[in-house]
C-alpha cells in the first residue's frame, strides 16, 4: 500500500507542476469560475484493527458514512483549488474482522478490541483535469477524469462501547455503567499509568494529513456538475483506532492519572469479554484476561510500524456560481 500510494502521489505533483507551467499563459477571469459541493459517501479505515492494514482488508461491515461541503475555484484550464470541510465516521471490531471459524484469525477474537471514530476534517487541495477547458464554464466538458492532492487538519475522537456486566465474574462494584466511552483520556495503553514500563506519551487528537486521489466529474447541465471520487488519507498517528503499542499492567493504570482509571482498565484489555477461558490477572487486581493478552509482558496489542489510514468515497452535486465580470466603462 505504501510503495503504490507514494506512486500515485509523485504522479499527482508532476502532472500538476507540468499543468501550471502551461496553463499559466493567458487565462482571462472572465473564464474563471467557482462552484459549491454537497458530497454524500462512505468512510472506511485501514490499521491496527483490520486483518491487515491494506486494501485487501476492506469488510463492508466496516463501512460507515462520509459527508462534506466544499467551494472550488478554476484558476487555469486543467487546474483548480478546493477547499472543504467533511465529517467521517470510521470504525473497526475485532469480532467483524473475519468468520471465527478462521484459525489464523482466533488472536484477533481473544484481543476483542473494538472502535468507531468520528473525524472532522478541513483541507485544500489542488485538482488537476485530464481534459483541459479554455472556455468558458458553459462550455466546459462533458466528462473529466482529475486527480487531487493537498493538506488537511482534522479532529478525532476514537470510542468504545461498554456493556455493563458483559465481563464473567466480575463483582459489579468493579464495573463501569454501560455506554460510549472516549478512550484517548483514559490513557489505553499506558500514557497515564504509574509504574516502572516504557509507556507511550499521550496523542493528540488535532491531527495532519495527506489527502490525495482521483475521480471524475460529469456535466448535467449549465450549471451542475456530478462527481464521483475516491481519495486516501495518509495520516501521522497510529491510533484513529487507540491501538499501536503494548498492553499497560492493569495495576499501573489503576495508580495512574487517567481521567478514569476503572474504565481505563477494562476497555484496555476486552479480551476476558470473549468466550475464551480467562484467569486472574497477575498484576493482582481483580480483572481477568485471557492468557497471552493485557499484560505488559505480552507487549504487543497493536503494531506501531505503520501510522493508520482512512478513505472516503462518495458522490459530490456541484452547483457553478456565474461569475461576475465588470464590463469595461466607456468613456
């Protein structure tokens, strides 16, 4: 995924570098135009929590909605800029993963984490057509392939849903109250513990990434245009899913700082949630988990050699503003 998204990337910069340097000949702004988008789509997201973090772990299960408003501006005949402001849902479970009947996938059932993510993003990118128009807006052309790539800030919240009572065994005096919980403050894999481990800082939740990708732009009529997109974000965090590093020993989270510590502990290791046996913990508190799992000697509980990614596909209804062109005083 890596080596074909940083493809498609330098292929973006270089038609758009080769589409500046010869549309930047005479472009009068009687022909510039903008226009306004309403996108209606689907969300999905590639990490820790997936089989596998590419293209070939898309589960439609998984897919939740995209939907976003956005201005465009045609500075040159193949070249525009976009601005846009979309919200995304993204979402994984270990247990939706794959059939459970699937040897290779019985770890991703015993670690039973799971996750949905709302992201609230605002980018500028650049688009680039294949087709070019020197005309006017009216007589642009029917259909164009583009391509897209820019900058973007976004916002993410990751949550996991707690049923009250769902651990075997546990003395409701120890129990969280069923709902939505936020699980960057709770510090999951350590970031507020206090003990002796190499726990990881705190994320933050104010991020930047990359948006790129392609999609083609239908003619309706005068003044409506019909896209159809798709476009990866190449992100910098590992934890739109609150999963990258190691497990934290549930005794140092319950002596941390977390805004939570009781819920910290049960939404970091869900393992003794599943139907698999589970024994003491041996960080002698009174949580169980299944064995090879919630304890900083298993260390693994996500894998931080690769930073989370999320793709958005939809339809966008464009509507072009006119444009206003102050005719020439006569004299």
């Amino acid at each position: 995924m890596k080596r074909f998204c940083t493809l498609v990337l330098l292929l973006i910069f270089t038609i758009t570098l080769a589409a500046i340097d010869a549309d930047a000949q005479r472009f009068t702004q009687r022909k510039r135009y903008g226009s306004l988008g309403l996108t209606l789509g689907a969300a999905n997201y590639f990490g820790d929590i997936v089989p596998e973090p590419d293209f070939t772990s898309f589960r439609f299960k998984s897919t939740r909605p995209n939907v976003g408003l956005s201005y465009t501006y045609r500075y040159f005949p193949r070249v525009s800029g976009r601005v846009a402001f979309n919200w995304a849902r993204i979402m994984g479970d270990d247990r939706l993963s794959a059939s459970i009947d699937e040897g290779e996938n019985a770890g991703r059932f015993k670690r039973n984490l799971s996750f949905r993510n709302d992201i609230k993003e605002v980018s500028a990118v650049a688009i680039v057509d294949l087709f070019e128009n020197r005309n006017n807006y009216r007589r642009r052309p029917d259909f164009v392939p583009y391509a897209f790539a820019g900058i973007a800030v976004f916002h993410h919240n990751p949550k996991a849903y707690y049923e009250n009572g769902s651990r075997e065994g546990l003395n409701p005096a120890n129990d969280i109250p069923t709902g939505w919980y936020e699980l960057q403050p709770l510090g999951t894999e350590g970031q507020y513990a206090d003990g002796g481990n190499d726990y990881p800082e705190p994320y933050k939740r104010v991020q930047i990434s990359i948006p790129f990708g392609l999609g083609v732009r239908y003619k309706l009529d005068r003044n409506w245009d019909l896209n159809l997109e798709i476009g990866w974000r190449k992100t910098f965090t590992d934890y739109l899913d609150d999963a990258s590093s190691a497990w934290a020993d549930k005794a140092d989270i319950l002596n941390g700082s977390g805004e939570n510590p009781t819920a910290a502990v049960i939404l970091s290791d869900r393992s003794s949630e599943t139907e698999f046996a589970a024994v003491p913990d041996p960080s002698g508190t009174v949580y169980t988990h299944v064995p090879g799992y919630g304890t900083f000697a298993n260390k693994k509980r996500g894998n931080n050699s690769d930073d989370d990614w999320y793709i958005t596909t939809g339809i966008t209804l464009n509507y072009i503003l006119t444009p206003r062109v102050r005719s020439p005083k006569f004299r």
